[in-house]
C-alpha cells in the first residue's frame, strides 16, 4: 500500500483538471468521480510500464479497467460494512494513518517535500484520507475472511507452474536485514521555547489580535494561508491530544496551548454539529536544536563503536530500540527491494551480506541510522526445486482471485449500479 500512495504522489500533477469533479458512477450510496478512475488509470499504466504523460491517448486503454476495479471496491464495500462480525477501530485506522504517513514522509524526504509532493498539509491530507482508509481496510478484512478458508494443493501448484511458466515473472530481489534508529527528539529547552513562543501569541490573542491574522503570519502548516482553518472534521479523523481539546471548546472559545506529536497549538472552535466540528488552530512546532542533534548522532555513534567490538549484537540492540521508541528499529526477515524505505535501501545496496553500514541520516531528516545486512538474494526465474513458496503463493493468489471474481460478479446483481 506503501508503494501505491507514492505513485499516486507522483502521478497527481498528470490528472486532467476538467474532469475532477465529474462523476462517473454510483455504487450503492458510493460515488466514483472521474478523478479517482484516472488515478487508478494513470497508476496501471504505470505498473505496466506505460507513459501515458508522453501520450495521453494510450490512458483511455487502461480507464475501462479502473472503473471496473472501483466498482468491483465499492460492490465488496457495501457487503462488508453489513457484516456484523467484522470491524475496524477509530484506533486501528490512525495507527495504520501513522504508519502510512511515516513511511511516505521517509521515501518523500521530509515532511515539506511530501507536503510539496501531496500539494496540500499533511494534517490536511490525514482529515481527506481517513474515511478512504477505514474503507479500504474494511474491504481487507472482509476479503481476509472470504478467502482465508481456500487452500491449494500441491498438484495445482504444479498444474500452475507448467501452465504458465514460460511467463511467469523473476522472484523479486529481496533483503533480510536489521535497523537501529535514534530519533532526533526535542529536548526540555526546545520544548520550553515553543511553548513560550506559543504563549505570547496566546497573550496577544487575549488582547484582541485576530485569530486568523496570527494563524496566517505564524502557524507552521498548510492552514496558514486559510487563517488556520482546518474545515470540518468528524471525532476520530485528527489526533488524540487535539480532539479532546477541540470538542470540550465552545463556539470562538480558544484553548490554552495543547501540545501533540505536532508541537504547539491554539485552537479556536468555530462549529460543532454533533461528533463532527470546524476549528482554526496555530500550529508551532518544537523543533529540535543543534544540542539535541549532537546528542542523538552522539548516542548513534557509541552504538556503532560497541558494534564494532559486538557485531552480534545488532539485532538485540534492534529490539531493543523498537521497544524503547517504537520506530524502524526492527530486525526484518527477507522483504522484496520495493518494500523497502528509500533511504534504507539506498545504503543496503552498498553493502555486502554480513556487513553494518556507518551511521547516516534517517531521509526524513529526524533520525540517525544504523543498518545490518544479513543476506541480499536477486531475482531468479522460478522453478520447482528451487522457488516453490514464491509459486504455491502465486498459484493461491490466482485461484483465489478467480473464486472471489466469481462471487462479486454474483454479487453485484443485488447492488445498485449506476454508470454514467
């Protein structure tokens, strides 16, 4: 999914500006727009090596399967939000949002970059996809629950080898590998002169300063240029420390300074109409100085040195960190290069198996990293000997694929479809 958001990022700039607000079809209560075909559209084409920005005509080839594709999400959609056994948490969907969020800042760069990249803030950009997540997620686990009962047998797996192995694509080139992480946290003095900053314009908010007119010379997000307004957001959409704040307010009441992963905030409740409410908010971040980033490269550095006397224990001491700062730290079995952070697998092809890279800088610039390789395999062609759990996954995915076919193009006689 990682991988998914980043082309759409990059395929953003591509969509036609005419036909973002037209609506394509309907499915059930769900609207599909014309903007979210040509996504997808835009998305297969480039899985299939197409570039559809040096001609545009070759798109329209890929659009009748877009649609396809969404309508198939929204028909499982509908299906799925009726079964009671199965259910998705405000605090399942955040955290996946975070993880989300994490590893697109890490492959962007930087939080500006991604923000550059999104064209919006990103707390703008978690308040819009939020809803889209619960969904896809939903969809997931309906599916999971679907499909977790097919099995396959050893003969199809061979029936599907000789069926297709003169296409059947390399084994992708994978890495096992461990991570130590030290984030560039803020330190006491850092936090003090945020909140101290944050304070004053609190101060000049009590002697009558506009709201908007301060939020727009100093809130350090993409609300800035709409006076700090964030729009309405429903409970559950922004996080934990801003929303218990934000929904307690009255109408133009303003808080005091509420601090989150974020930093600082004031925040002015406009609205509230039930669990969903409008706010503007000032945003100051604390930023971490130059003491606390000679701090965090001085810890990565001491790591590193006891390393070069321990060699085996760079996965305890992964363990070690994930647990402490619940990061990247983390010892990884074999994973495909395209699942893997930029910045990670960046310094991983320089290395060779049984090798620890020198401390570098996270990619988004928050962190300092330390990388093991254990082993690095490149992509072989498949055969029975020698790849049989890349086959029998890929024999699985296509008969359940073509049983869960089957069963939406069942299914889709009881739901209301409408194309346009």
């Amino acid at each position: 999914m990682n991988r998914f958001f980043i082309l759409l990022i990059l395929i953003s700039n591509l969509l036609p500006q005419s036909q973002v607000d037209g609506v394509v079809a309907l499915v059930g209560e769900n609207v599909i727009l014309q903007s979210e075909v040509y996504q997808n559209a835009q998305l297969l084409a480039m899985q299939n090596n197409v570039d559809v920005s040096s001609n545009p005509y070759l798109l329209n080839s890929f659009v009748e399967k877009s649609l396809d594709a969404l309508i198939q999400q929204y028909v499982i959609f509908e299906y799925a939000k009726e079964d009671t056994l199965i259910s998705i948490s405000e605090e399942e969907v955040t955290d996946a949002l975070d993880q989300q969020i994490t590893s697109m800042i890490a492959r962007a760069g930087s939080e500006d970059m991604l923000e550059e990249a999104l064209g919006q803030s990103i707390r703008a950009f978690r308040k819009d996809y939020y809803e889209d997540l619960y969904k896809l997620m939903l969809i997931d686990r309906y599916k999971g629950s679907f499909l977790y009962k097919i099995k396959i047998s050893r003969a199809e797996v061979e029936e599907f080898f000789y069926a297709y192995q003169d296409s059947l694509p390399l084994s992708e080139p994978v890495k096992k590998y461990s991570i130590i992480e030290v984030p560039i946290l803020p330190g006491e003095i850092a936090r003090q002169e945020a909140l101290s900053f944050i304070s004053s314009l609190a101060d000049s908010l009590t002697k009558g300063v506009s709201f908007s007119e301060l939020a727009t010379k100093y809130s350090q997000d993409g609300s800035a240029s709409s006076g700090g307004d964030l729009g309405w957001f429903h409970r559950g959409s922004l996080v934990k420390e801003f929303e218990e704040v934000a929904f307690s307010l009255e109408n133009d009441e303003i808080s005091t300074p509420v601090e989150t992963e974020y930093g600082y905030h004031l925040i002015q409740l406009i609205d509230k109409q039930g669990e969903k409410i409008r706010a503007r908010h000032i945003l100051y971040p604390v930023i971490p100085s130059e003491l606390d980033r000679e701090k965090a490269l001085s810890e990565i550095r001491e790591i590193f040195y006891l390393i070069e006397k321990h060699p085996t224990s760079f996965d305890s001491l992964s363990i070690s960190f994930s647990s402490i700062y619940k990061n990247r730290s983390q010892v990884h079995g074999f994973l495909p290069d395209r699942m893997i952070d930029l910045d990670i697998i960046e310094q991983l092809s320089s290395l060779g198996d049984n090798q620890y890279s020198y401390p570098f800088e996270g990619g988004a610039g928050d962190s300092f990293v330390l990388l093991f390789l254990h082993e690095s395999k490149p992509g072989e062609k498949p055969s029975l000997d020698d790849s049989w759990e890349y086959l029998e996954n890929m024999a699985l995915q296509k008969k359940t694929g073509d049983k869960f076919d089957k069963w939406v193009s069942v299914i889709e006689e009881s739901i209301f479809i409408k194309i346009y």
